[in-house]
C-alpha cells in the first residue's frame, strides 16, 4: 500500500515538475522584454511586471468572450391600442445594467395615449398604480421619489422613445416583478413579467 501511495505521489511530482517546465519559460520572457522598457523604475517592479502581463491577457480573453453571449437590452414597442409588443422582459442575472427602451409607434399624445414602463416588485403593482394616478399626468403617472418603484420610463406620446438603465441588483433572488403602463385605466392591458435568468 505505501508503495503503491510513493508511486503515486512520484508521479504526481513528475507531472508537476513538467507543467512547470513546459510552462514557465513562457511567461517569463515576454515578461522580461515587457519589463524592459519601462526597466528605468525599480527592480522591485520586476516581480508585480511578471504578473501583470499574464493577468491583463487573461481579463482580455474574458471580456471579449462575455458581451458576444450577454444581451443586457431590450426595447418594447406600445400603441394606440393600449399595448406593449411583448409580455416578458428576459434579465440575465449577469448583466450589472440593464438598458431598457420604450418606443410609441403610435399617432395619440401623451394626454390621450400615453405610455410609460414601471417597474416593481409583483405585490406593489397596485399600490403604485393608485398613487401614480394620484400623481398626475406631470409626474408622468409616477409618485415622486416612491421607493417601491425599481424603474420607470418616462411618459411618451405617439413617436417618442425613452431609454432607462436599470440596476440589476436591486432585484431580490426569489421575487417577483412586473412592468406595466401606470397611465390610468391601462394596467389591465399593459402589464407583463419580469424574467430573471442565469
Ligand atoms: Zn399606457
């Protein structure tokens, strides 16, 4: 048994011992040339400009690789017949922001048709329903400063957009939440959900 575990562990070291050598020379030299340049400064900037090189390779290969999978964007179209192009706005739990954009590609003003994206947790929808109608048309159906609300557009009109950025990390794990118009009298058609996926 303790013979076979020494083999083992023989040939474990063996293989450390080739990846080491099979690896280090590599980061090593263009770490020096790198180094080189700038060598004017100190040595102890040799030791932090061996790291550096490989660390800032690896960032780059991470971030090019990232945004090519991760849509953190969406625009929603509304229209004079009081509804919104799509009921489920897809946020991937990665995206930090998310950039959201509200078209009207309706005629009607905002007095008659207008529309907005509020966005809350599921049992504060009605709630700020009622007080964004309170609110008034000016507030854009909104009450001022209403800590239930993640997110709003402003109110648009027949050929206006808006565009919000939503902090993601205001959305709790294990919630739910909803988007929908707060112009008075539209909830009951403009309403949808929130999705958030991994
Ligand atoms: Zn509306």
């Amino acid at each position: 048994m303790k013979i076979y575990l020494a083999l083992i562990s023989a040939a474990a070291l063996a293989l450390t011992a080739c990846s080491q050598e099979a690896s280090q020379p590599e980061p090593t030299a263009p770490a020096a040339e790198a180094s080189a340049p700038a060598a004017s400064e100190v040595a102890e900037t040799t030791a932090a400009s061996e790291t550096a090189p490989a660390a800032s390779e690896t960032a780059a290969t991470e971030s090019a690789d990232v945004p090519a999978e991760l849509n953190c964007e969406a625009v929603i179209e509304s229209d004079d017949a009081m509804k919104y192009n799509t009921s489920e706005i897809t946020v991937n739990k990665a995206c930090k922001e998310f950039k959201l954009t509200l078209k009207h590609v309706g005629k009607m003003p905002k007095t008659a048709m207008g529309h907005n994206i509020v966005i809350t947790d599921s049992s504060n929808v009605d709630g700020v329903v009622s007080d964004g109608a309170a609110a008034g048309v000016d507030a854009n159906y909104v009450k001022a400063g209403d800590e239930r609300v993640i997110a709003h557009t402003k109110l648009i009109g027949g050929g206006e957009e808006d565009a919000i950025i939503i902090d993601t990390s205001k959305f709790a794990a294990g919630n739910q939440y909803e988007f929908f118009c707060s112009f008075p009298g539209h909830i009951g058609l403009m309403r949808g959900q929130i999705k958030l996926v991994d």
